[in-house]
C-alpha cells in the first residue's frame, strides 16, 4: 500500500471528524463498544484510534474504571483525537504501530480496532501482536468495510475521481474496502492462535443534513485530497461539486441517507 494512502495529516483529521464522522463511523463505534462485555477495572488497547470517535465510546461506556490506551500509527490523527479529551477523561494516547506494539505480553482485557486493519501493510503481523498483549481468554474485537460496492458514499467518490483521472486514478479508495473476505479473515485469525472467530455483517444507514457536508468529507477528509493535489490541485472544487451532485441524485440532498455495511469481527485469545 502507497505511504500516501495512510498520510491523514494537515488538515484531513479535522474534515474526518467534522464530515465524515458522525456519517459513517460513529454509527459503527457506537455498535462496536456496545459488544464489549468487561469488568469495572479492565484495561483496553485500542488500534487506530483515528480521531477518538471509538475512543470516546469506550471512556464513556466502561467508566472511569477501566483503563484505556489509545493508539495510532499517524500523529497528526492523534493530536487532534487527544485534544477531544480532558484530563478528567484519563485516556492514555501513544504512537504505536500495530505490527510493532510496545507492551507487555498478556497486559490487555481486550484489544479494539475499528476500520485500520485494512490499512495495516502486515495483517498478519498485526493479528501476532493483538494477540501477544491479550492476556488468555481477552477478546479482540475489530471491524473492517465490506466491498464498496455496498457503500454508497465512497463508492459515489472513488467512481467520480476515478473519471476524472482516467489515465492514473487515484487508488485510496480500494484500500478501506479490500479487506473483507470471511475465510480469508478467519483462517488469518486461526493461524495466528486465536479461538472462536465470529463474524457479524452490519448494515447501517449513513446520514448527514446535507450532500454538501458529506462531499468535503469525501473529497478533503482523507488522503486521497493528496493525491488530488499532486495531480491537479485547481480541479478540486468541480470533483467536490460532482460528488454532492451524485450524492443528492441518488442520497438525498437535504438529509442524506445511504447505505453502508461493514464485518464486525471478534475472537478469543
């Protein structure tokens, strides 16, 4: 996978959480956190925690109980996810890649990774350490995007650009939706140690008050806004304007409502 494709630097954290967040991932979170079953005084590690979205789902859900360490490979995601939080809030923030994680074995109740297995250039690698710091019988609990085609608001992005760009089509589109085979998932998760896979597809709605909002998340709200401007920064607004053109056709204008579908997977150590 492309560097680029895994820069969410300058301003791409603050579009992710303005445009992107309440529309496509904290509907998912929200799910997510509320499978974890955990005592009072557990101890999480979270992976790419991104802008904090799972991150504040997990502080408020666990209490102040538990202790929480939030990881992510990209500083920049992480200073804006931190600076969601007081101190009161106690969350642990650490750069850490997770193929290379700096903890103890056996040291977390669970490990918890929304949507960042897909951009991990080893997933093998990454299941190894998930499973080296859970102590025995911990959960780890992750969720990955199903194909593209079954998610309308990337799906409407990654087309137009593509169009636009016919000759060398930005690709981080393909990245977030390449990692979704059930068997190719398990047999990973069962080869690594781990027990139990199971497997959840998870349709929800995405919605968003305007086709505008969700276009400048689409367009400015990852790094394919980088790629763009490599290519030809001056065609960014027509590319946003057909975007929220395509959304409100098909979406809606004023709600948008779409479809999107993710695998919600989890197993034992």
């Amino acid at each position: 996978m492309p560097v680029n494709n895994a820069a969410f630097v300058g301003s791409i954290p603050e579009n992710y959480d303005r445009y992107l967040g309440p529309v496509l991932f904290d509907p998912y979170a929200a799910d997510l956190v509320a499978r974890l079953d955990l005592p009072a005084e557990s101890t999480v590690l979270e992976l790419a925690c991104g802008t904090g979205i799972v991150t504040r789902r997990l502080r408020d859900q666990l209490g102040s109980g538990a202790r929480i360490i939030a990881t992510d490979l990209n500083d920049a995601m992480l200073s804006y996810a931190s600076g969601k939080f007081t101190p009161e809030d106690a969350i642990e923030w650490k750069q850490a890649d997770a193929t290379d994680l700096p903890f103890d074995d056996q040291s977390f109740d669970a490990v918890v990774c929304q949507f960042g297995m897909m951009f991990f250039p080893d997933k093998e690698k990454a299941l190894r350490e998930a499973y080296r710091v859970l102590k025995p019988g911990g959960t780890f609990l992750f969720s990955v995007w199903d194909d593209i085609e079954y998610n309308e608001l990337p799906h409407i992005a990654h087309t137009i650009i593509s169009d636009f760009f016919e000759d060398n089509p930005p690709d981080f589109y393909e990245v977030p939706f390449s990692f979704h085979d059930v068997e190719t998932i398990s047999s990973l998760l069962l080869a690594t140690g781990f027990l139990e896979p199971e497997f959840c597809l998870l349709r929800l709605m995405a919605e968003s008050e305007s086709a505008e909002e969700v276009a400048k998340g689409l367009v400015h709200g990852n790094p394919v806004i980088n790629a763009l401007r490599e290519r030809n920064e001056s065609s960014i607004p027509e590319i946003e304007a057909a975007v929220a053109e395509v959304v409100a056709v098909q979406c809606g204008d004023s709600p948008v409502c779409a479809k999107m579908q993710a695998l919600i997977c989890s197993a034992i150590r």
